[in-house]
C-alpha cells in the first residue's frame, strides 16, 4: 500500500456520480483527427498514383527512345555494309572502261586474244553485278541531271529535245546510290 500522508485516496480519483459526460468537441478533435488522417491518406494516394502515371510514362518513353535507337543503329550497320564497297567499286571502274575501249577498237578481227578480253570483262561485269552494280541506261533516254552529265549539247532535227544522242563514258549506279554519272552528248532542237 501506498502511504498517503493521512489523506485518504479516494479524493485523487473522481466519484463516477459526480463525473462531467465527456464533451462533444473531444469527439469533434477525434473524428476531425481522424478525418484529418483519412484525408492525409487520400493525398498521399493521390501523390503516390501520380507519381508511379509519371514513371510509367517515363518508362515508356525511354523504351520507345531505346527501340528507336536500335533501328536506327541497325539502319546504319546495314547502310556501311551496303556502301562499304563504293571505293573499292570506284577504283574499278577506270579498268572497266579500258575493257571497253579495248574491245570498241578492234571489232574487225576475232582472234583468241580478243575472245579472252571479252571473257575477262564479261566476269569483271557479274562480279559488279552481284555486288549491286548496275550501268546508267544512256543512249536514246531522255536526259537526266540525276545520272547523266551534259559534255556538249548538239543542234539537230533528227532527235527530241534533249535525247542522250551518244555516251562517252559510261555511268553507275551501286543499288540506288549513284557511283558516277554517265558522261553525254545531248540533242538540243534549233526550231
């Protein structure tokens, strides 16, 4: 037991009868903490979804950047390994015309030697060909500033206006990239 100086104990607790009901703001500060709390709730909800919409969409923006990246990396590989070859190709194309020069100059005679040149450049052609080269069509074709390269224009009636009358080199093409135009004569009507 507890010593309490003569005082008796229960004056220290409260008599139940002549207790105060408990007032309604005390209910009021409870509900109003707990409405505070529900509240502090529903914000921090509404922070935390619109926190994860923006990562979400975070996501999928860096994915969508990364995809894109990806294509365009492999459209580059793909274009080096399609364009690896234009100088290699270029230097070549020199020897090709002195094939062509070659068998342009001695049509009259059919010897052996001949028949070996010819042979040579037929391979020199395919080999080319499997490579994606192709010759720019130029004789009798319209005059295109794309493919073709006006050496001399030509006044005459017996073509159309600018019709390819005679190709003095002979142009390229690497699939669809231009390797080197064809060099032209072009017509050109005096009427």
């Amino acid at each position: 037991m507890a010593r309490t100086n003569g005082k008796s104990e229960a004056t220290g607790a409260l008599d139940p009868e002549h207790e105060l009901p408990a007032s309604d703001d005390t209910a009021e500060s409870v509900g109003a903490t707990a409405g505070a709390s529900a509240g502090a709730r529903e914000s921090e909800l509404d922070r935390l979804k619109a926190e994860r919409d923006a990562l979400l969409d975070r996501l999928a923006r860096l994915q969508a950047e990364f995809e894109n990246a990806r294509k365009r990396a492999a459209r580059e590989q793909q274009e080096f390994r399609d364009y690896a070859l234009i100088d290699a190709v270029k230097s070549l194309l020199p020897i090709l015309d002195s094939f062509e020069r070659a068998l342009q100059t001695s049509r009259e005679g059919r010897s052996e030697i001949r028949s070996g040149v010819e042979l040579i450049y037929k391979q020199l052609q395919d080999a080319l060909g499997k490579l994606g080269v192709r010759p720019i069509p130029a004789k009798g074709e319209q005059f295109d500033p794309h493919v073709h390269q006006a050496i001399e224009l030509i006044d005459t009636n017996q073509a159309p206006d600018h019709q390819v009358l005679e190709e003095l080199q002979r142009g390229y093409l690497l699939k669809d990239r231009l390797l080197r135009p064809a060099m032209v004569k072009v017509a050109r009507n005096t009427n």
